[in-house]
C-alpha cells in the first residue's frame, strides 16, 4: 500500500480541508542521486511516484499532532464503526468559527493497493455518518464503486464493486431501520465483516496496516516491542538497532517473573508494578563488564526500565515498527519523532526510510529538528509546514509551493529566519526575569 494524498478537514484547529500529499513533484534536486534515492518509482498506470519520506514542522501548538490525530481518527473509526457505537466520538470538529461547529469533519485517503487506485472518504459528525464514498481507477477512468448520502447508497457499480449489491439485496427497503446498516457505521466496514465483501476487506486492511505512533511511553508500544523478542529475526534487528544507536546493550530477552522471585534489594518502582501484577515478564538486558586491564570478560545483567535513558527505551520501542515497515512494506506516522533523540540518531532512521534499499515504505513524521532541513537530505516537496493563521485555524503547506528557491539554498536558515513561516512569534523573555530585590 502506497498513500498518495491524506485529506481532512473542520477537525481540530484545521478548519478547511488540507491534503498531506506523498506523491513526488516534478522537481529536480540539487543532487540527482536524491531524487533517485528518495522517491519510490512509479510502476503504474498513472506513472505516478511517491515519497518515501515527508517531514512536518510548525511552532509549538501550531497543529502538527492534529495532523497525526486526523489520521488516528480516520483509521479507528473505519476499523471499530461497525463494533464500537461510540467510535465517532473521537471526532472534534473546529470550534471557532459558527461555520464549522455544527458542520461533519471530513476525511479522505487516495492509496494504491495492488496496483490500483482508491480514493476513499466519509464525512461525519460525533454521531452519525453524513457522507461516504469509494472511487476506484482499474483502467483509464475514475468509476464510483458506491456513494452514499446520509443513509441512502446513491450510486452503485454493479459491475467493478458487486459485493455492495449483495449486501443491499440482504438488507430491507428501509436500510435506516435495519442494524447491520446503523447510521453510525461504515458501508464500507459493513461489508467487510461478510465472507462475500473480499474488496471491502482488503481495503480496510490495507488503510488499517498504517502504523500511527503519537505518543511516548505507551504501554502497548513496549508490550509490542518486548513480544518481538520472540521473533528471532526481530530479536536480531532490533539488538542491532540499538547497537547502531550506540547504546552498548550486548543481549536483551524477556523472562517470566513472579513478586516472590524479586531480589531484595530491587528497585522500588519495579517491585510496585509487579504488586499490581503477581506474574509479569520481565526484560532483562546485558552490558559488557570489564576487569581492571579494561578486558571484558564477561556481561552484566540489568533490568530494562528505569535504569535506561527515555532516549534508549523509545529507540527499543520504535525498532520493531521500522522493522516490520520497511519488511511489510508499511507506512509509519510518527508524531514529535526527534523527541528524546539524538539529531544524528533521527537522521540516520530517515537515511533508512530514504535508501535505495527501501522499495516500498513511507514514513511521515513530526519534528523540530531542523538539522533535517537540507538539500543534501531532502527534496523541497517532502518538507511541509504547519500555521495557525490569526483566527486560530491551522493550515499544512509544502515547501515545494515557495516559488524562487534554490536547490543549493539553506532551508535551515530560511526556515529559522522566518522566511516559510510555521514558527512560533515570541515575546521578549527577558521580561520574565524577577529583577527585585527579595533581601
């Protein structure tokens, strides 16, 4: 699965639609070699291209996270409409305009999937969906496979999306009154969950494979992570990850453990969450121990948790996940990605995700690292920025949209200098400064 453009609007502090767009613009970098580098070649009926990596910066507040929020809402509710009644709660729509606040929020991906293009969408209020919609481009021509209004399926390909038929021959005259088709669900989810809605599925799977990371010490991030142990393969990148991080953890292995099988002199906070948990496993590491010659001769075991830096425990939690984007083929969202890393750190996971080796995965991500912003690192159409204008509303726009900028130019320095906008205006700090004599 390839994303070409992720739209949304009245979400948020974005009021009008924005479209995060990943296909490659007919630019020329600075160097050939990272227009050849970074871009995943088109290989389809469009001759379209798309970006293995897009880079979001903006000022604190400015909106970057409602972006990756956005993208949360869009996939939890395509993936829980049909179980969860109460999933299109999650929908915050712009509350500073008259215009918005009773109006639905709109969401809309076009992906590729299997050579395919879809274009698919809905929009929706925090309690029922008003809107929904699949395109789909087999041959030369865009064909709408259903459009729905409020609860009514306007239009159907019987042709190109049969499975809708089907299910509409199952259902009453009156589909509002019918459970399988409630207002708040998805047509879309709906026929997934029959053996006949085999597109349906697929798609979903496919828009629901999405890695979305926002967030830091997430429980689910560290079970993840500490069940991949178990995958040898995993097992070995992910200890080859942190080695590469320069960590200097020689082993890692999860055990089981029980309260009574602590040491008495262990760490207080661990001893508390194994008293809300009587078995937990435990993750252990190995360091290298060295004797007074400076030889080592043999490792020392250390629990994993409190003792490592946030820094090496978000390393160990994200390694899986590039892992299984960049063998899958996935797409990974990271929100605040530079957050409790090094900059040569962050910079060397982008170079994973901007290889010649990597075919087929994208990642987008949040920063303030501006040490990324350069010619030598990025194109101009993969480095975006986010603005709140003076009425409050947050606006996404590319670099690849200023008109006059050099290859060879410092985006850095532009960018530090205001000349792209997205930073935050700060007031005179000096002021803060308590300059009264307290004797």
């Amino acid at each position: 699965m390839k994303i070409q453009e992720f739209s949304f609007g009245n979400f948020k502090s974005f009021k009008d639609i924005q479209t995060l767009n990943l296909s490659a613009a007919k630019i020329k970098s600075s160097k050939q070699e990272i227009d050849l580098r970074n871009v995943i070649q088109g290989k389809n009926n469009e001759n379209i291209s798309f970006l293995k990596s897009k880079v979001i910066y903006g000022a604190n507040a400015g909106g970057k996270s409602n972006i990756v929020k956005a993208l949360i809402a869009f996939i939890r509710i395509i993936e829980n409409s049909v179980k969860d009644e109460k999933i299109l709660n999650i929908i915050d729509s712009y509350r500073l305009s008259t215009e918005t606040e009773d109006s639905p929020s709109f969401f809309q991906i076009i992906f590729w999937d299997k050579n395919v293009r879809y274009r698919y969408g809905f929009e929706a209020t925090d309690e029922d969906i008003k809107a929904e919609w699949l395109y789909g481009k087999p041959k030369d021509r865009e064909q709408p496979f259903f459009i729905r209004d409020n609860q009514k399926i306007i239009s159907l390909d019987k042709t190109n999306f049969s499975e809708g038929k089907k299910i509409l021959d199952l259902l009453d005259e009156d589909i509002e009154e019918n459970d399988v088709f409630r207002n708040n669900s998805l047509f879309l989810t709906t026929l997934a969950t029959f053996g006949f809605g085999k597109l349906s599925k697929q798609l979903i799977d496919s828009i629901t494979s999405i890695f979305v990371i926002n967030g830091l010490r997430d429980r689910d991030l560290f079970k993840y992570a500490a069940f991949s142990l178990s995958d040898e393969k995993k097992k070995k990148y992910i200890l080859d990850f942190l080695k590469h991080g320069d960590i200097g953890i020689e082993d890692m292995k999860a055990i089981e453990i029980s309260t009574d099988d602590l040491p008495d002199d262990i760490d207080e906070d661990i001893r508390e969450k194994f008293d809300r948990d009587k078995k937990k496993k435990l993750l252990v590491t190995s360091r290298k121990k060295y004797d007074e010659n400076l030889i080592s001769t043999n490792n020392e075991p250390f629990v994993f948790g409190d003792s490592e830096s946030e820094g090496t425990q978000k390393l160990f939690e994200l390694s899986p996940f590039i892992y299984d984007a960049l063998n899958q083929g996935r797409v990974l969202i990271i929100d605040e990605f530079d957050a409790r890393f090094h900059p040569l750190l962050t910079r060397k996971i982008l170079e994973l995700f901007n290889s010649n080796e990597n075919t087929r995965s994208q990642f987008i991500f949040t920063t303030h690292d501006t040490n990324l912003l350069s010619s030598n690192i990025l194109r101009r159409d993969q480095i975006e920025f986010v603005e709140k204008d003076k009425y409050g509303a947050s606006h996404l726009y590319s670099l690849v949209q200023f008109k006059g900028i050099r290859n060879t130019a410092s985006f850095e320095k532009d960018y530090i200098q205001g000349k792209y906008g997205a930073i935050p205006f700060l007031g005179d700090f000096s002021k803060l400064i308590n300059t009264e004599n307290d004797a």
